[in-house]
C-alpha cells in the first residue's frame, strides 16, 4: 500500500446546523478528536448517520424506530471513523471493530436478524462510505494529487471493510453461541415455534417458558421504545407488566425483542380484558401497541399477532401517535395499510381535492368523520365539533365540491380514505373512535 497520507480528511467539516448527535462511545470519539480534529470527526459522524438512515430504507430488517436507526449507526458511525483514520494515516493500521459495533451485532443476534442481512448492508454500506470519501476527496484535494489520494482511500476502505467483514463474522458466531445458550434463547426458541404452529408438546413448552398455554384465556402485547432515551429493559418491562396486570392477567410471560422491544403476554381461567382497558401511564419513551383476548395455544399465536399487526400499522401511519393502541382500533387500517403505497394512491383517488395537508383541509375532513359516523346527522356532528349546526351544513357542501361527489355515494370508500388520510398524516392522531367505528 502507498504510505502517502491522506490528511486533507482533517479539513472536512460540517456546519453548525448540520452537525448530528453521536451514537459511538468516547472510547472511540475521544482519541479521534484529538487526532483529526472535531470538526473532522462531525463529519465522519454525519456521514455515519447518513448511510444508516440509507441501509434501514434498503434493509427493513434492521427497523426503522429511533433505537434501531441509533443501534445500526453505532457500526456505520464507527466504520465512517476508522475509515477517516486510516486515510488521514495513509494505512491499514486501525482497530477491524469497535466495541460500539459489537454492541449492535450482539443486539442484532438477540432479534433474530441473519448474517447474511448484516454481511449485504455492509456490502452496500461500503459503496456508500466509499462515494461519500471519494466525492470529499475530489471537492478538497488539487486536481494535480487527486489521483494518488483517491486510490489511498480506496484501498484504506477496501482493507477495513474486508477486516470488518471477518471481525463482524466472529463476533456474530460468538455471541449466536452465547444466546443458544442462554436461558433467554431457550424461552425465545419456544415462543417462535409456538407462533410458527409447530409446537408439539404443550406440556415441554410451559416448563421451559413457566407459563401455563392450554385451558387458559391469553392477551399479547408488544412494546417497544420510542426514544433511544427509552430505551431500557426495566422501562419496557414495568410498562408490559402494567399493561398486563390491568387487563386481568393471573400469569404473565415477558421474552426481549433486541435492546429496545419486548414481547409479552398474560394468560388468566377467565377472558381478559384488552379493549375499552383503562390502560395505564406507560414509562416515558415507552410505546406499546395490545391484541385481543383468544383462548389455548392458537390463541397465544393469534393475540400476539395482532399485537404485532397494530405496531406495524403506526410505523405505516404515523398519525397514530396514540402510546398505547390497541388492536380493534386500527383492524381495519392493519388491512387498508399493509403497502403504504397503495394506501397514499387509495386516499388521493377517494379524496381528489379533499386531500390537502394544511388546516382548512383537515378540519373538512374531521368535519365529515364526524358526520358519516353519527349516520350522517349534521346536528350530532355540530355537537361533537363545538360549532353551530350551519357550520357543519357548510362545511359539508365544501367537502361534496372537493370530492366531486354526494357523501352518500360511496360512502364506505370516502370513510375509509378520510380515516386513513388523518393517519398518514404525521403530527395527526385519527382518535379510536374514528378508527374502529363505522358509518
């Protein structure tokens, strides 16, 4: 390898208003502040988060909830740094993993995501520290020595990202060997046959899980943090056990998903209580998302995956901003939302007009919930709103115009769209009313 040096990465800096909050430890981001400069590191930081936020758009298996954006950064981040090392020092001589990458992979391992998911993101996210590194380089270094300094950082990159692979591989094996182990995998290896339907001793399951599945009425709920600063396991675990405890639950049984979700059920001789719950204040940063209550093992399975259903539905829709939904509430978006392509498509062709973002467009569209769920009463609607019953009449002829159509024509099809526009729209919240009623 040349043993020119790279030290024009010192020079790359960010501005103020876009320098990004790390995620890497200070054993890593000490050292390389005073070795390249903060300003230096800022951007390598920056570069980090912006391959993340790329790799989670091309590999949903990682997430896309702020704790699994934060835990994919802690390798791309690190990575983005070490790369910038190793050019400024014209070598290969730098760490081939971080402390901060094994944190992520041993969260990945617990979660269930495979080596080849992690291997193919590191593979697309080298090209992505590499076009970020080769286009600084030709933006900061003279034409005369760009030839030189663009095959140093190829190859500084090219030499980590081989080394990383290998370290990635090992550690991945060591911690996989760890969890098998480990009483957690045993429980959780149990739980995924069960929702796998291929359970064939009841009996084998409830000792290994302590956790009683047949003659017994069961509710699941799944929770997961909102916030990377909500993300502790003690946080998440008062928040299932409150959860549970309120809807009646005698046993319960709580199986970590990863560093930031957890999975839980409750089980009780007697039907348990999920919707129309008092639910109870969760832990700051905590969400949790609650299914229905189903008897014996395939009730297990089946109250779990509604559960899921619904926290799938509010990462479609971010509208539901609701801490805890349940699942009657959104059944009918779980099924209208699955792409979310098709949804926006479905909503504008319903809407036409009617599908503007500001606030005169939003309040119409309440305006006409409103109305198709008190069985088209302008009058029930009026009270609902707070305002006089002309308004509504009002109101209601401005939504037939941007509509093109009467709102007794395809009045299903409108409802649907209305509630599903005010959940896709971020910073809206479609109340449970609205979602689980029907005109």
């Amino acid at each position: 390898m040349t043993k020119q040096r790279g030290t024009w990465v010192r020079d790359l800096h960010v501005d103020v208003e876009q320098r990004v909050e790390p995620v890497c430890s200070p054993q890593l981001l000490d050292p390389a502040r005073e070795e390249l400069g903060r300003g230096a590191v800022d951007w390598a930081i920056r570069l980090g988060r912006d391959v993340a936020a790329r790799a989670v758009l091309n590999f949903p298996e990682f997430g896309s909830g702020a704790p699994q954006l934060a835990t994919l950064r802690l390798g791309t981040e690190s990575a983005a740094i070490i790369a910038m090392l190793g050019i400024d020092r014209g070598d290969g001589e730098t760490p081939e993993i971080t402390e901060d990458a094994v944190r992520a992979i041993q969260d990945w391992v617990h979660r269930g995501i495979p080596l080849h998911i992690i291997w193919a993101a590191m593979r697309q996210g080298h090209s992505w520290l590499a076009e970020g590194y080769m286009r600084a380089c030709v933006e900061s270094v003279p034409i005369a020595e760009q030839p030189d300094q663009l095959q140093l950082t190829s190859e500084v990159l090219f030499n980590f990202v081989n080394r990383f692979s290998a370290a990635v591989g090992r550690e991945y094996g060591a911690e996989h060997e760890r969890w098998i182990m480990s009483t957690v995998a045993a429980r959780d290896e149990v739980v995924r046959s069960i929702l796998d339907g291929k359970i064939t001793d009841t009996s084998d399951a409830e000792n290994i899980l302590h956790y009683t599945l047949s003659h017994r009425q069961h509710i699941g709920v799944v929770l997961w943090a909102d916030t990377v600063d909500g993300a502790s396991g003690s946080a998440l675990h008062s928040s299932a056990m409150a959860l549970l405890h309120a809807a009646g639950a005698e046993q319960t049984l709580l199986v970590p998903h990863g560093r930031h979700s957890m999975h839980g059920w409750g089980n009780s001789i007697r039907p348990l209580i999920g919707q129309g719950t008092d639910f109870p204040m969760l832990a700051a940063g905590v969400r949790a998302a609650v299914g229905t209550n189903h008897g014996g093992v395939d009730g297990f399975a089946r109250t779990h995956e509604e559960a899921a259903a619904s926290k799938r539905v509010t990462e479609i829709l971010p509208g539901i901003s609701e801490p805890i939904v349940d699942f009657p509430s959104v059944h009918l978006l779980t099924l209208l939302a699955q792409d979310k392509g098709k949804a926006t498509y479905f909503v504008q062709a319903e809407l036409s007009d009617l599908a503007g973002d500001d606030a005169q467009h939003s309040e119409l569209r309440k305006t006409a919930i409103a109305y198709l769920r008190h069985r088209r009463s302008p009058l029930a609607a009026a009270q609902e709103l707070f305002v006089v019953r002309n308004t509504v009449a009002y109101r209601l002829k401005r939504v037939e115009d941007l509509l093109g159509h009467s709102l007794d024509e395809r009045t299903l099809e409108t409802w649907a769209a209305l509630v599903l526009k005010e959940s896709l729209v971020c910073g809206t919240s479609a109340t449970r009313e609205e979602l689980s009623s029907r005109p």
